[in-house]
C-alpha cells in the first residue's frame, strides 16, 4: 500500500523499469511501480533472453510493498502460447503468493467483458510474433478476421509510433474485415490511450489496445472496478 492507495507491481519491456504512462492517467486512485526487463527486440529470440527473470522481479516488487503484480508484455506472455503464459503466471505466483497475471489474460479478459470474438488486429510486430499471435487466439476461441502490422523490433522505435499512425494502422485493419466486432491494438509499448475514443467513434466498434487492458486487468487484481471514464468502452463496463 502506498498511503491509502493499494500498490500494484508491473514487470515492463523497457531496461529503464519505468511505470506505463497509462495505469496512472487511468487510475489516479492507484499507486504503481515497475521493474524492467530489458528486453532486446521484439523477437522469439529476444523474448528467450528474458523471460526467466519474471519470477525474480516480481518478487522485488513484492518487497517494494507490491499487493499484486502484472507482466505487461503482451507478446511476451502469448508468444510460447498458453502453456508458457500459464507458466509466467505460475512462477510468479510461487514466488510472491500475490494475484498476478499477464497482460495477454488482461486482453482475453476484456474481449470477454464486451463479449466480442471478431477482430480486426493492428500490431507493431514481425511475421514471426504476429504468427504466435494468432495461434494463441485461435486457440482461446477468437477469430483474427484481419491483421495489419507495423513490422518493428525495437522498442524505441515501438515507442516513436505516433498517434495518426496508429490510426491509420487500425482504420486498414478494421476495413479488411468489415464483420469485426472490434480492434485490438497489440503491444503494450504503442501509446494508444489517446486514440481509443478517436477511433471508436470513427469506427462505431469497441477498440481494445495491450496498453489500457493491461492497466484495466491489473487494477481489477486489487479489487478496482476498472472504469475510467472517457477513454472508450472497455473502462465503462
């Protein structure tokens, strides 16, 4: 607990171990920190190199006084499927007897709240991590309708996408499956918080990223209700 605030731990991508800039605008009434991974690249080897650490960090965050603790990475807990990303989830809930998940549960759990299975995708991944991506959600009963990426490995360069980009992104993505039931933005590292409402309302479909399902999943591990009002249909629920 930070004061009043209960404390949530994040394990991030970035080597910085800096909080998302999105669980804090979303929920002032929470307190956050983080530790960083320091993932490489984007890429199956990169993940490879990192992944083990999970449990360790989320054990210091747990000492920082962390009552729950996410891995936000989407494509680090989806890319050795769901036995890997019940794996992640295992080893950090051994290590610190918190409730824990993963930002990949997060995004499955908010397509469930809006009780949505069509998707249009818009990722920043290469051909080899949109593939993982795929076999994960057809395998936990969705169905990618269509799938535009922006091809990068770099978590600088993630992070540099701007917003109008983003928007084009997932306005190809949502016109090549006109019978989407919403877009998912994947990757946690986008700054998508400022285009969900934009593109909702230029859509007329829900609009889920990495980025606000992660912040919304790991603030209902502490008993949060999740809304937050004016940044689109998933924090309304």
């Amino acid at each position: 607990m930070t004061g009043t605030r209960p404390l949530i731990g994040m394990i991030v991508p970035p080597a910085d171990g800096a909080v998302p800039p999105e669980p804090p605008i979303l929920y002032p009434d929470l307190a956050f920190c983080a530790r960083g991974l320091a993932l490489p690249r984007l890429t199956p080897d990169g993940y490879d190199t990192v992944i083990g650490q999970t449990a360790q960090l989320a054990l210091e965050l747990k000492a920082e006084g962390a009552t729950a603790v996410s891995l936000m990475g989407t494509s680090l807990s989806f890319y050795r499927g769901p036995t890997g990303n019940a794996q992640v989830l295992k080893a950090m809930a051994h290590a610190t007897g918190l409730p824990v998940t993963t930002m990949t549960d997060s995004v499955l759990a908010a397509f469930r709240a809006l009780n949505v299975t069509r998707l249009a995708v818009a990722t920043a991944y290469t051909d080899a991590v949109n593939d993982a991506l795929r076999a994960y959600l057809s395998n936990s009963g969705f169905d990618i309708l269509a799938l535009d990426a922006l091809h990068l490995t770099e978590v600088a360069d993630i992070h540099a996408v701007r917003d109008a980009d983003l928007i084009a992104l997932g306005t190809r993505a949502v016109q090549a499956a006109p019978e989407a039931e919403a877009l998912f933005i994947s990757c946690g590292g986008l700054r998508t918080l400022s285009v969900i409402v934009p593109l909702e309302d230029q859509l007329g479909l829900p609009v889920i990223s990495s980025a606000t399902a992660g912040a919304w999943g790991a603030a209902k591990l502490v008993g949060h209700n999740g809304r937050a009002a004016g940044y689109g249909q998933l924090f309304t629920l």
